[in-house]
C-alpha cells in the first residue's frame, strides 16, 4: 500500500471528519488535508487520494469539488466518502465527474449518514440522530481497510 492523502471538507456538525478520524486512528499515515484551510496541495506524491465530504444539496462541498478541479492529478486512485442526511447514490455523482474528467481511477465509494440539522429538521432536533454512529465508523474503517 502506497501512500494515501484524503481532502474533506466537514463544516455542518463534523461528522465526514468523524469518519475520517477513525480511519486515521487505523492508519495514522494517512494525510488529512482540510480544504478549507489549504487551497493548493501537491497530491503528485500520494498513490491514492480520497475526496470526503458532507453533502450539500445533493452534491460534495463546493469549496471540495473545487479543490479537487485545482490540485487533483491525472490518473491517480481516487475513492469518495461522504455523510449525509440522505446518503443516496447520487450524492457522489458531482465528485465522480470531476474524478472522471482527470482520468482517475476509483477504486471505492462510501457513504454513511450524518446528523443533519438542516432548515427544518433543526426543529426536530435534526435527522439522522447518533450518526456517523460506532457502526458507522467501523464499516469505514472496513471500507479503507479493503481498499
Ligand atoms: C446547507 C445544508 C444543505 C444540505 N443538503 C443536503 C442534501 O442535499 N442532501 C443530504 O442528504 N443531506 C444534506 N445536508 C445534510 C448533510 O449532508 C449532513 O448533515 C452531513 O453529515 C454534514 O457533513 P459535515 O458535518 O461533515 O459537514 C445538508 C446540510 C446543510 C447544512
């Protein structure tokens, strides 16, 4: 296994970068990179890149989808994960045409939901309560694992 950096953005409650803490308690190699606190990165010298991500409607972060048109090189290893208050296949196809239109190669996608507090679920307390939730965070660490 080569090396691996993961870009995420994770504003609303934190909860992609739950996710990505636990992989990263698995595999402290790995490079977490905050977009919004680094705008330009060279990816040139990891193997495999992960794109990671809240969805905001229906799509990853923009200010992720942009870092990823800026410093994704061409035909890397990308996977995607992403938490959501309804993880539906299609919340990754925003990512995957970015990927696609570099000439990536993805090699896995994951999607788990995440609290969502969001206009008027906020009364309620937010769907998707307790998530990531234990489970949540050991199926990610599956889903890394078997990358
Ligand atoms: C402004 C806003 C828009 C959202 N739009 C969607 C959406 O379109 N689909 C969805 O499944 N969840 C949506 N959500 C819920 C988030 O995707 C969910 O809470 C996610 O886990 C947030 O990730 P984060 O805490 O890592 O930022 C939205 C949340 C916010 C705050």
């Amino acid at each position: 296994m080569g090396k691996t950096a993961i870009a995420y953005y994770s504003k609303h409650q934190g909860n992609t970068k739950k996710v990505l803490d636990a992989i990263k308690e698995y595999d402290p190699e790995v490079e977490l990179i905050d977009v919004t606190e680094k705008h330009e990165a060279d990816l040139t010298k990891y193997d495999r890149i992960g794109l990671a991500s809240g969805i905001y409607y229906t799509k990853f972060a923009e200010q992720l989808l942009n870092f990823a048109k800026v410093n994704l090189p061409t035909g890397k290893d990308v996977f995607f994960i992403a938490t959501a208050g309804n993880p539906i296949s299609m919340n990754f196809n925003s990512v995957a045409s970015i990927a696609t239109s570099k000439h990536c190669n993805e090699i896995g996608r994951f999607q788990c939901p995440g609290l969502d507090k969001f206009g008027p679920f906020k009364m309620f307390g937010g769907i998707q309560k307790g998530h990531p939730t234990e489970d949540d965070l050991k199926n990610a660490v599956e889903f890394y694992r078997n990358l």
